[in-house]
C-alpha cells in the first residue's frame, strides 16, 4: 500500500486559489478610496442653488453683448492671449478660461487695452483639450461666451448669439 503524506493547508495551491479573488476585490477597494478621496470633483457645485438663482443675471449679459453687437477674437500664443474687441471698448476685459470638468485647471486673465481695440494678457496656454470662454467687460455689464479646442487652432471668434452658454 502507498501512503500519501498530507501536506499542510499552506502549502497547497487550492485555498490560495480561493484567496486570490477577495484579495484582488480588496486591493481594488482600497485603490477605489484612495482615488476618490485624493482627486477632487470639480463637476459638483457647493452653491449650486446660487448658481440657478444667478442665471437670470447672466442672461441678461449675454443679451446686452448682443444689443451692442459686441463680438471678439481671441488669439492664443506663447506665454499670453491677445483680444480683438467690435463694439464698445472699455479700459480693460476679464477672459476667463474654464475647463468643462477640472475646476483646478481654470484661469481668470485681466486683459489691458493696447490701443485700436486690442487687449493683450498674461496666460500660460493650456496643453490640450476644450475649454469654455467667457470675455466680458470688468464691470460685468456685457459677456460673451463660447468653446475653444486647441486642436482647432490657437484662434476663435466669440459672438452674442441667442442661446447665450
């Protein structure tokens, strides 16, 4: 007769095998936890109830631009953004510049005039991807609003349309 030794539980491959499947699951939950709590959520707004109050007051921005038959082109270039402004120019223009789901990456540029209705700022250009654009005057009274994708080219035109953003 044969006698088979019987090895210890460890030193079989069957409850490894057993073990692999929930160790791998709690791996991923740590990494899930981790992920989530160390990357901000830039699509959820603290004050989202403001923001829909504050709409109204955005619609009638963008109607103003229209009324004045504002309309800008923003050329992009190494280091700064330059502003072509049509209409009425005031001392200065606010380019804001927002990533449609990373609030970090957003940027406010203060645009001084140059002359001839041209307004010229610092900006670091972004590397990729699409953005919105809001131009308006530093006083809030008029905007306009539009998309800017770099693979499009470093220039855009805005214009006061009847959708407003």
């Amino acid at each position: 007769m044969q006698t088979t030794t019987q090895l210890p539980w460890y030193r079989e491959p069957w409850p490894w095998l057993l073990m692999a499947g929930p160790a791998a699951v709690i791996a991923a939950g740590i990494v899930t936890v981790w992920l989530a709590i160390s990357h901000d959520d830039g699509l959820v707004a603290d004050d989202y109830y403001k923001q829909g109050l504050a709409i109204n007051r955005v619609i009638a921005r963008d109607a103003q631009a229209r009324a004045l038959g504002i309309e800008v082109d923003v050329s992009f270039r190494e280091g700064g953004v330059s502003v072509a402004l049509r209409g009425d120019e005031p001392e200065a223009l606010v380019l804001s510049l927002r990533h449609p789901t990373r609030a970090g990456q957003d940027r406010l540029v203060r645009l001084q005039s140059v002359g001839g209705g041209r307004y010229e700022g610092a900006l670091d250009v972004p590397g990729h991807g699409r953005w919105h654009l809001v131009v308006s005057d530093e006083a809030g009274h008029w905007r306009l609003a539009g998309e800017w994708a770099l693979a499009g080219g470093p220039r855009t035109t805005l214009t006061a349309s009847e959708g407003g953003e």
